[in-house]
C-alpha cells in the first residue's frame, strides 16, 4: 500500500455515540448565514470537521511534519533542484520547524471515518465501546455533496459562488514512515513558489498542499483504525480566502471546527452546478447504521430507526452489529 492507493471502499463510516448520533442526524443545527440565504437542509445530515492538532493523536502532525521538513531539506540542498524550489522548500521547512510542526497559521480539518463497518477496536475507541452507532456514507456523497460551512462567506463564496475549494475527497490515512517520507519527496518535486491565491503571502499555497499532506500520515500505533481522512484547509482570519471555524469544549479545552453538511437538498448554487454536470443528487444521505453490540440492542435499533425515519431518512438502513461484546 502507497501514500496514492487511495482505492476507496463503496461507503465510509463514521463512529460515534447516541449524543453524536444526535448531532449529526436529529435535525442538526447549521450556521445561520446559509440558513437565511434560502440553503434547504432538509435530508442532509451535519459532521464537525474539528482542527487536526486537537486529534486523539497529540502528536501526529509533528510526526509528518518532523519527516517533511527533513525531505525538504536534503531535497533543497540537491544541486540539481532549481534554485526558486530551493528557496521555497528551505522556507516551508522552517516555517514547519518554527511552528513545532504544526503547520501555524494554516489550520486544516478533517472529519474521520472508517473503511469498516463493524470493528471491535473502532466501537472502543469511538463509540463508547457499547450502545455506540456507525454511519455509513456513500462514496459518491462524500466526494460530490460534502460541503464546509464557515460561519461567515469569504468573498470567493461559498453562498453565492463555488463552495470552498480547498477540499479533498475522502483520503486514506496512512501509518509508515517510508510512505511519509515518499509523500514529501514527491510533493518537494512538485511544488511551485508563489501563491495561487491574490492577497496571500508568497508561500501560503505551498504551505497549505504541505500541511494537508501531513495530515494524511499517523504514528504506526494507529494503524488498526484504518482511518480515512476528508480534509478542510484555510488562511488565517485576516486573509482574504479566511473562512472562520466555530468552536466547541473537547479534551483540550475550546476546539475549533467546521461545520460540514452532507448532501443538502438545494439553495445553493454548487448543487445545481452539480446536476448541471450530470451528478444527481443521492436519494438518501446515509446508505448503512450499524447499531453497535450492547445489552439492550434490540432496543437501540427499534431507536434509531425511529430516528431516521422521524428525520427524513430510510429506516430500512439500520441493522444491528453481531459482535458479542458487552463491554
């Protein structure tokens, strides 16, 4: 497996507990702007996208960035590397150092999801260990009818414009240190100096695919999450493409994180673009809920298909986990 295998399994699922249920399926809460604007939420389902550094895995943007940085440096000092790509890689690698590589000011985001639809370790680490849900979402939702929900419009959008463009579909996660260190080779060989974007200082771009990059690369004792990553990445708040985050409390105090909808029914423009282009809204936003082993299951599923059906999604999908687990 390669840091570009990105062979993706027909539908991802997210785990999570009867309160992120709740959250995400139970007539959930956008922000406001889009609400006036006219956007219709209606079968459309809400993930929180949270800042990468506030993880489980305190350290897992130093553990790609201390890699990258390094590559980026044997690769500047190459006498054959162009001497503005030298310039640029020796930069990007002390911005990453100055920054504990945590890539500041660049924030990127990302909601998390698994290949796996019922995995022992994944009801454990993410679901409470019992009583917990797994929703599964279709491939060709999450890359076509995936949006993020800054609180606020930046002027290239998204409400009455593109959404945000600075997005990637769902990506695998990946837990080698040679995959890592494949990644920042290939991306020292591609990246270009100067900004993309008017009003962003020289490196922003650059700075930007480097820190989402890094995002993709864990410590090897996650590797049995098997984890995929859709990544969300923006300017500080005094930039022109500033798209502001909301907040929340977590682990480590306020944590900042996009609101990101799944599969809105219309309003804005970019879902009519997307017809246009021959991409169909999906009929139903979540394809699969797994209801994880516990005691008192046969009640949870009874639940949960209420839930759906009560929100505007198919009951049918719900089915109960097999595991015998109790805790």
């Amino acid at each position: 497996m390669t840091a570009t295998d990105d062979s993706m399994p027909p539908i991802l699922y997210h785990y999570t507990d009867a309160d992120g249920l709740m959250g995400i399926a139970a007539s959930p809460n956008f922000p406001k702007v889009y609400v006036d604007a006219g956007v219709d939420f209606t079968g459309a389902i809400k993930f929180l996208a949270s800042d990468v550094r506030f993880m489980n895995d305190r350290a897992e943007l130093r553990h790609a960035g201390e890699i990258f940085a390094r590559r980026f440096r044997e690769v500047a000092k190459n006498p054959s590397t162009p001497r503005d790509r030298s310039e640029l890689l020796d930069q990007l690698a002390k911005t990453l150092e100055v920054s504990g590589y945590l890539g500041d000011p660049v924030q990127v985001f990302a909601a998390c999801f698994s290949g796996e639809s019922d995995e022992l370790s994944q009801w454990r680490g993410y679901a409470g260990g019992t009583g917990g849900y797994a929703i599964g979402i279709a491939r060709r939702t999450l890359d076509h009818f995936t949006f993020a929900l800054p609180v606020t419009q930046s002027p290239l959008g998204p409400i009455n414009g593109e959404p945000p463009s600075l997005m990637w579909p769902p990506r695998r996660v990946f837990y080698k240190e040679n995959e890592a260190i494949r990644e920042a080779d290939r991306l020292a060989q591609t990246l270009q100096p100067g900004s993309p974007v008017p009003g962003i200082s020289a490196n922003f771009g650059a700075l930007w695919e480097t820190v989402a990059k890094m995002a993709r690369f864990k410590d090897m004792g996650f590797k049995d999450e098997e984890e995929w990553r859709m990544i969300w990445y923006h300017a500080p708040n005094n930039t022109r493409m500033s798209m502001p985050a909301e907040f929340r409390t977590g682990r480590f105090g306020v944590l900042p994180f996009l609101s990101i909808a799944v599969n809105p029914t219309a309003g804005p423009p970019w879902i009519a673009a997307k017809e246009e282009a021959g991409i169909p809204r999906p009929t139903r936003t979540i394809d699969d809920l797994v209801v994880g082993p516990s005691p008192d299951q046969p009640l949870r599923v009874t639940a949960a298909k209420q839930l759906l059906e009560t929100n505007g999604h198919d009951p049918s999908v719900v089915r109960a986990s097999p595991i015998p687990f109790r805790g």
